[in-house]
C-alpha cells in the first residue's frame, strides 16, 4: 500500500474538521447539551427578585463565617443585597477603652459589603446591652456620659459617613409596658439621650438613613404603641428619624397578627417615616414538621412589606441554622445547617415572584 507522507496526513484532518464545523455549531445551539438555555434554568435569587420589587433583602454577618467557612460567603452574596453587621459596631467590641476604637472587624464586612454590592445597616450606635466593661464598672455624671455618646455616635458614623446606608441610632430603648428603659443612658442623661443620638447621628452622616429599632413591637400593644407617640413626637418636633425597625425575632407558635403588624406600618407610614424588617428569625422547637408553618409566617410578613410602600427593607438575623444566636435546635433560619434551602426560603422566593407578577417593572 502506498504510503501517505504527514503532511497529506494533516491536509486531510484540516478537511474533516472544517467540514464538521457546521454540525458543531448547530448542536451548540439547539441540543439539550445547549449552553445558551442555561441562564433561564438557573431560578432567579432573593436579591434579584428583591430588587426588581424595590426592596432590599438583608441578613446579619458575623466576620468569622466570611473568612472561615467556604460555603458561606457564596450563597450570602447570591441571596442578599443588605447586610447588617450583627456584633462588630456595638460599643462593647469597637471600644476596648474610652479613647480607643477598634475597626478592624467592622471594615472587614463593610468593605466586603461593597465589593459584593451590597449596602449597610451599621447595627447600633446607643444601646443598653453589650456594653464595654469600663462603661458598666462605674458611674458616670451627665456630662462625662453627654460626652462619651457623642464621641462615639459622631465617630463612628463619620467614620463610615456615605459607606453605611442606614444606622440603628437608638436599638431596644421601650419596654414592654411603654415606658422608657431604665438603662445607664437615661439615668445619667434623662430621656432626651434618644433624641440627642440621632441629631448627632445625623451631623455626621447628613446622607445616613437613621432608625429607632426594637423587638416586640411588630403589631399593636402597650410597646409599639409607646413607640409610635415617641416617634411622632420626633417627626413634630423636627428631630432628625428616617425609619423605625421592626427586628421580628418570633416563635412558630405564637408568630404577630398579620392584620396588627400591617396596620402598624401603615400608621409609621403615614408620619412620613420609613418601616424595615430588621431581625426576623422564627424560632421552632427544632422539629422538622415545623418548618412549613415557619414559611408561611417568613411569607405572610413579606407580603406586608411588599404591600407597604414605606417597607423598604426585610432582613432575617442569618440565614443558616448554622449560625444562629437562638442556638442550633432552633432552626429558625431559611437554610439549613448543611446549606440546604428549607420551605422557608422557596416561600419568600415565591412570595417575591407573584409579586412580580402582579406588577411588572415598566
Ligand atoms: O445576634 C447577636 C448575638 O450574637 C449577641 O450575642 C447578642 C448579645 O446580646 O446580640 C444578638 O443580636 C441582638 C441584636 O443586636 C439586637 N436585637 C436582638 C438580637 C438577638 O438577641
């Protein structure tokens, strides 16, 4: 047999492969292998529904999880354009001691906020829990406290001034019964510390969104009440509020009155104020037949929200019953420790596409 020299060897593999190129190329676009249908596949995330609703969807983030757990960071960033810094801003862990302030956790999640697109609620400039010790260890006169809160609302907020989009000013300072919390601000300054909090809050940051935030006072009782004529008296009075936050840690037994907790944001609405969904995390006994009523509870809160056009944000307190501040057993989040999505999350995932549906975007 005569012998094909290499170079006629390779002219005819050129022709075989031109030749095929038509076939290729048609596949490519029309088997089931096609790479083009894939995007349509791929259910749209929270954020993008979210978005498209003009809401934020938000979790709280701790540094750790970001750096240490691969898994993590991932899904946060597909499902979230909000995040809340859960620990790093209270007072206790920014400020070992009256003069130093330490950031270095809470940039961290601000500048991982901002290159994942996602904006900052700073969580929470004056509250009574999570203290540094050399504030509780002694007592403070009026104008020593006067000036410690200053320094530290002007120095933080202008710290971030532009980078954090909204700021719990004033977090958990009513009672249950209405009444003021007995906390080291209002014995040493009287209750004029809230209203002070947020006209500094607001000379740091003109551009801030600036929020009273507080737990229990979803519907209506003796505590949203007490909130409500507080903050109508700011809105009257000129003292600087954009929102109230409504943190919604609730049990799968006794979740708030749908009915109570819309017409609680209506009426903060029509002060002119804004309404957020902060902290909402519902706690079951850790038994899986639970987890369909949690979704309904995660869903029906959402609707309100979308309902309300005051309702500019709805953020769950994490996202994985992996890390949970009720503990592991609770399973109160929308993932499961393993990062499966549980009913919870494909409720909010529905609520947010017929809500879509109702009214497309121009
Ligand atoms: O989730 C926070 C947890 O890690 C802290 O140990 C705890 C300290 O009290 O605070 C938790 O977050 C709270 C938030 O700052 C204010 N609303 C209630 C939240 C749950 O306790």
């Amino acid at each position: 047999m005569k012998r094909w020299s290499s170079h006629r060897l390779l002219l005819l593999l050129l022709c075989i492969l031109i030749a095929a190129i038509p076939l290729i190329a048609a596949r490519g676009q029309s088997g089931p292998a096609s790479r083009a249908a894939a995007p349509t596949d791929v259910p749209k995330s929270l954020r993008d529904l979210a978005a498209g609703r003009g809401i934020l969807i938000g979790t709280a983030v701790e540094p750790l999880p970001v750096r240490a757990d691969p898994d993590y960071a991932p899904l946060l960033t597909r499902e979230f354009n909000l995040l809340t810094t859960e620990n790093v801003l209270k007072m206790g862990p920014l400020r070992p001691d009256i003069t130093t302030y330490y950031f270095e956790e809470a940039d961290f999640l601000v500048d991982f906020a901002e290159s994942n697109g996602m904006k900052v609620r700073g969580h929470t400039l004056v509250w009574h829990n999570q203290l540094p010790e050399w504030m509780t260890d002694r007592t403070y006169t009026t104008s020593e406290m006067t000036w410690i809160v200053n320094d530290h609302i002007t120095t933080v907020v202008e710290r971030y001034r532009g980078r954090i989009w909204a700021w719990d000013v004033v977090n958990e300072a009513v009672l249950d019964d209405g009444s003021l919390r007995p906390n080291v601000f209002l014995q040493t300054m009287g209750p004029d510390y809230i209203e002070k909090a947020f006209e500094w809050a607001r000379a740091a940051d003109p551009d801030a969104l600036l929020f009273y935030n507080d737990f229990g006072a979803e519907a209506l009782n003796a505590k949203s009440d007490a909130i409500y004529a507080m903050v109508k008296d700011f809105v009257e009075r000129g003292v600087p509020i954009d929102g109230v936050g409504l943190q919604m840690h609730v049990d799968v037994n006794s979740p708030p009155n749908p009915a109570d907790v819309a017409s609680n944001i209506m009426r903060l609405s029509a002060l002119g104020l804004q309404v957020q969904i902060t902290e909402m995390d519902v706690r079951t006994s850790g038994d899986p037949s639970e987890a369909e009523r949690q979704a309904q509870i995660y869903a029906a809160m959402l609707e309100i929200c979308l309902e309300a056009p005051a309702c500019t944000a709805f953020e769950t307190w994490g996202f994985t019953d992996k890390y949970t501040w009720l503990g592991t057993q609770t399973a109160p989040l929308l993932f499961d420790p393993l990062y499966d999505p549980k009913p919870a999350f494909f409720a909010l995932l529905d609520v947010l596409n017929r809500a879509a549906d109702q009214s497309p975007l121009p």
